[in-house]
C-alpha cells in the first residue's frame, strides 16, 4: 500500500513535459530560402544578424538557471534521504542477524543507488557551472566558438538545454532500473517471506520502500519524458550542427567638397569617403557640379584609386548627404561601395538616332566582359543585381527599353539624368573606362552584381487629380500636340484653371520647368498590391504658342491617357524620406542591416521644395538610420516600380538601399569553423 501511494504520489507531483520542437526552434530547417542553391543537408539556426545579444533571450537563460538549481536541491534531498535510510536498512539488518548471503546483495544494492547518487549530482552541479558561465559570459566555456550569435537566442543554447535534459532524463531511467526498482523488489520479497509483526526493523524496511517508491516514481516520470523526447521530438544525443547565416561583407562610404579646385576637392572628398570604408572600394558613384573641371577631378581619382571601377555625372547645384542638402556652390561627392565578393562592369557608349540599340549593344559587350573575367568563387551570378545609370537627358525611355533587351525587364535599372545648373546642356556623363572616359551626349553605366541584397524603388512626390484626357496626336515622342483632339495647352491650362494664361500673353514658347512643378502631368502604370493604381510623372519644359503643343521630358504614345498631377511642398519634403523608409520596410531586412543607399532626388522637385530641401535630407538622413548616402539631382530619374520594371520619370525620388544580408546565403558551422 505505502508503496503504490509513494509511486503515484511521485508520478503526479513530477511529471515534466518533453517541449515541444517549434518551428522557429527547427535547427533541421533553412531559416529562409536561399536565392540558388539548397541547401538540404545542413541544419540551419535561425539567429538573425541584426546585432546585439538579445536580453530577454538572457534573462530567459537567467530563469533556466534558477529553476535547474532548484530542482537540484531538491533531487539531492530527496537522493541523500533515500541512500541515508537505505544505510540504515543495511546496518538494521546487519546487527539484527547472522550474515547471510541475500546480505551481500543488499549492500550491493546500496552501493548501486550511492554510487549513481553521487554521480547524479556531480553531472547536474557540472551543467550548472556551466550554465552559470553561459549567464555570465553570453557563451559557453565548451563551444569552439567563443562568441555569441547575435540576435536572439543563440540556438547553441537550445541544442545544450536539449541535450542537457535528455541526458537528465536518461540518467534518472538508469537510476529508476538499476537501484530503486531492484531494492523495491529485493525488500518487499524480504518481508514477505520474514512476515510482518513489528519492530523497528520493520519500520525501517517498510519507510525505506516508502522512499523507493517515490522515488522510482520521479524517476519513471523521467523515463516516460523520455520516450516522449526521443520518439515524438525526434531529440537525439548527437551533437546536431549549428550553422549561423553570415552578412555580407560591405562596407559604404560617402564623402564630399566644395572647394573650387577641383583636383584638390577630388582628393578630399575621396578621403572622406575612405575615412568610412577603411578599404579599397569595388565601386565607386562621383558627380560634380557643371561648373568643375571634370577631367582634373578624374585624372586625381585615376591616381588615388587605380583600377577602382566607377560612373556618374553632373549633378544640379549639388547632392544631399547625410542630414545637408550642400547647395549653392561648386560640389564634388564620391560614394564608394567596399564588395569583395561582388563585381562591377562599367561602360559608357554615345547616343546614335537608335538609343535602344546603343544601350543593347553596349549592355552586352559589358555582359560578355563580365563572364570572362569574373571569378567564379566569388558569389556573383546570372544577371546584375542592379545597373546604374546615367545618361544624357531625352532618350530615358528608350535607353531603358535597351537595358530591357539586353538583361531582361527583371533587372533594375537605377539611376538619374545628368544635369547642370541652369538647363544649358552642360551637362556631362563619364566612367572609369580607358583611363576615365567622359561625354556629354551619351550614357554611362555599370552592372552591378552586389554579393549584398539590394532593394530600391521609384515614387513620385505628386498626386493624381481627377483632370485627364486621352493624348490624339503627338509630334516625335515627347511633344504633346492634342489632348481630346484639342491644342494640349488649351486643355492643360483649363486644368490649372488659367495657371499659364497670363504667362502666355507675355513671352513665345516659353520655359515652364519652374511654373509646371506645381502641376505635372501623369501617367498610370500599373496598380500595386493593394489594387491602387501608381502613376509616373511626367514634367512639362516648354509650352509652343504657335501651335498649342506641350514639350515634355518624357515619353509619351498617342492613345495614352494623361491626367494632371498636384502636390505641396510638404508632400515633396516628406515623399522621399517615405520612400526610403518604405524601401527598408518592404524590402524583408531590417534598418539595422541597411549599409548604405543611392539617392536620386529630381532638380525640378529640389527647386520647388527651395529652402525646405534641408528638412528633406535630416528626413532622409533618419529614415536610412544615419547610414552613408548620396543623393544626386537630376534632369530625369529612373529606377523600379512596384510592378517589378524599370521605368523613368520626372519629378521623381528613385532609392537603392544596399543591406548588409547576402544575396546568395553563406553559413558558417559555428562548432567546425567550416564554412
């Protein structure tokens, strides 16, 4: 009776469930899918790499530590209770009577249960020791590693937790079978065949099976945990591999001068930007303003960075960078990318009447040169991970259609339209080829193939009115001659509601670049996720008075529907900030991964916002969590829409925000050190 109390009292006061194997702990598992190959074999943590040691994830280690040294107390209480009445039993018997054989077996029974006692507790204050320096430290004084993966819980802490506990259950079995069971078994024969009667060798025997019992009952607990952990968790005692998901190794940096000379502004703007990548950078984006000498500044950046490939332009009136908008003078600037895994192929070619063409031709030369050079350990494949560009105003469109052709609509093709400061066409293009090659009626470019994940966007600062019309007739491709076969003009001013009547009886064809950012037309180009339809702006240049016709810097079909366009300066200061951080948000990684960003802010919308433009760039500046950018101003701006292609616009805000997470996925077994 004393013993099958004892038994289901231990039982229900003990029973521990086996946890639970969840998803977000499957070390048996990718943590998410890498861009080409699987990776089946492996088993991969799920640990993050956006820094830090988690401390909930700590204090959670904190609390594990205090219950296991709790349930030691009391494991070492109830075990030094049972061995200290089992030696009395021993001794009970011995004094009370002649030795006898069934003695030996008892003593050996007794030295079974002391000696697995003792172990027990040696086992369990060792996996607290080293728990305790786990807590202490962040790692455990066993790994090869001696470091933590940051982010969250390190899942060697759960494989140790795991394996600790297995090897719990395991021993408390062993102790449950090979010294509880057999002295229960062995004393209740004994008093069966003495018989009852009393005494207090009877008391003691009767206590001491009591003890037994409850304490095979803990410990059948265990037993039966085990088979649980085992068979339905599926957890073993071989060490399962850890793999931790390495970043990218990038580095961006940014730097920038306004002094006049320009070979002496080159060098410090290039050591600005050094001063942040603290390497030889792969890439490098340079603009200047019109106003420099650009074959000085490149000859100097020939000489500081030899065979650093690089590509850019003329910039209007200056860049934003960090939480400045440096306007108002002379301005070089240098963005510099620091990949060794990746690569980067630039070209530049000159505008023919067949700009499609020449950017075909060219994108593919640069294509073929990449494949016979590129090394094939590095983690660059297939097709680029982005392409800039920037061209000579007029043949965006078209250019991009090239690009299309040669890479596929897929690949994003990020950049702007060279610029100058007073539309004079003094505007210039150039890139690191034969020495440093510039022009002024072409385009340069370069395929990037980043080792990092890239993610980039365009967004107008404008929104839609409910003012269209259907595009008759067109005159080339960007001058608008009808709209709902009336003089476009007529009509576009009967939109603004007489914005350019007055303006018209005073001048002949006259520029409207200034008046018509108030008013920019638009076209619909697809809709997004949540089915809203997303539009490109289209800036109005010139308005023809001898024949009605609307000059635009975009492209435009006759059967195209155009509606007009309106915003705010407040919507042009807070849109690009919206964009980057729109960019980080749905781009799958988080602000902490962000290493840099590509910015091209339109020059009609950096004049219109005028003295605002500051409160843009701190906005920006917040939005990529203080991290190196440049944001140039040009005379057109390209990069991808929400439906995956490549387009261009005007008065528009295009980001390329460079994370530090790869685009092919790299592991490193944090036990082995393979990678």
């Amino acid at each position: 009776f004393f013993l099958l109390v004892s038994v289901s009292v231990a039982m229900t006061v003990s029973v521990e469930v086996a946890p639970a194997r969840r998803p977000s702990q499957n070390l048996s598992s990718p943590s998410r899918r890498m861009s080409s190959e699987r990776m089946s074999r492996l088993s991969l943590s799920t640990a993050s790499i956006d820094g830090g040691l988690d401390l909930i994830a700590m204090e959670k280690e904190r609390k594990k530590l205090s219950a296991e040294m709790k349930s030691l107390r009391l494991e070492f209480a109830l075990d030094f209770m049972d061995v200290s009445v089992k030696l009395l039993v021993v001794v009970s018997v011995l004094t009370a009577s002649a030795f006898e054989a069934s003695h030996v077996f008892l003593i050996a029974l007794l030295l079974v249960a002391l000696f697995l006692s003792a172990f027990a507790v040696t086992m369990r204050l060792r996996d607290a020791s080293d728990l305790k320096f786990l807590v202490r430290h962040g790692f455990s004084r066993r790994w090869k590693k001696k470091e933590r993966i940051s982010g969250g819980q390190d899942p060697r802490v759960v494989r140790d937790a795991e394996r600790r506990q297995l090897k719990h259950f395991i021993f408390r079995t062993v102790q449950a079978w090979c010294a509880d069971l057999p002295w229960i078994v062995f004393n209740v024969n004994r008093v069966a065949q003495t018989g009852g009667g009393g005494g207090a060798a009877v008391v003691l025997r009767t206590v001491s099976i009591a003890f037994a019992g409850f304490g095979f009952g803990m410990k059948f607990a265990a037993f039966v945990n085990l088979v649980k952990m085992t068979l339905f968790a599926g957890v073993k005692m071989s060490m399962k591999e850890v793999w931790e998901e390495l970043p990218a190794d990038v580095k961006c940096g940014v730097g920038h001068s306004d002094q006049a000379d320009t070979a002496e502004a080159m060098r410090e703007a290039f050591k600005q930007c050094m001063g942040q990548i603290a390497d030889t950078p792969s890439f490098m984006v340079v603009t200047m303003t019109a106003d420099h000498d650009h074959r000085a500044g490149l000859d100097v950046l020939a000489e500081l960075a030899p065979n650093v490939p690089y590509s850019g332009s003329t910039t209007c009136r200056g860049t934003l960078i960090g939480d400045k908008a440096l306007h108002g003078g002379q301005l070089v600037a240098v963005w510099g990318i620091y990949d060794p895994e990746g690569f980067y192929s630039p070209g530049i070619f000159e505008y023919t009447d067949r700009p499609a063409d020449d950017a075909f031709r060219a994108c593919k030369k640069a294509y073929i040169e990449f494949k016979a050079i590129r090394d094939t350990k590095k983690s660059v494949h297939g097709v680029p991970s982005f392409v800039w560009v920037n061209g000579a105003p007029d043949p965006e469109d078209r250019t991009l259609a090239g690009f299309a052709r040669a890479l596929g609509e897929g690949t994003p093709v990020v950049g702007g339209s060279s610029a100058d400061n007073d539309i004079s066409g003094k505007w210039k293009q150039w890139c690191s080829l034969n020495g440093g090659t510039i022009t002024s009626s072409g385009c340069s470019f370069t395929l990037c193939f980043c080792s990092a994940l890239v993610q980039g966007q365009l967004f107008t600062g404008y929104n839609a009115t409910g003012k269209k019309g259907l595009v008759t007739q067109m005159e080339g491709t960007r001058k608008i001659c009808t709209i709902d076969n009336r003089p476009a003009i007529e009509v576009y001013n009967e939109w603004t509601g007489g914005h350019y009547t007055e303006l018209m009886k005073t001048s002949d064809n006259p520029n409207i670049l200034a008046e018509s950012s108030l008013y920019p037309l638009g076209q619909v180009c697809g809709q997004d996720e949540d089915g809203e339809p997303f539009y490109r702006s289209i800036h109005p240049s010139q308005i023809w008075t001898t024949t009605g016709a609307v000059q635009v810097f975009s492209d435009v079909k006759e059967g195209e529907t155009i509606v007009m366009m309106s915003g705010t300066k407040e919507n042009v200061v807070n849109r690009i900030a919206g964009v980057a951080s729109h960019i980080v948000r749905t781009s799958g990684f988080s602000l902490q991964e962000v290493r840099g960003s590509l910015v091209i802010f339109c020059a009609g919308a950096m004049m219109f916002a005028g003295d605002s433009i500051g409160i843009a760039a701190q906005k920006l500046n917040t939005a990529l969590g203080g991290t190196p950018y440049m944001g140039m101003h040009t005379f057109g701006e390209q990069g991808m829409f929400p439906d995956g292609l490549s387009r261009h616009g005007n008065l528009m805000f295009s980001a390329l925000v460079v994370s530090s997470r790869r685009r092919i996925m790299k592991v490193l077994n944090v036990d082995t050190g393979r990678s």
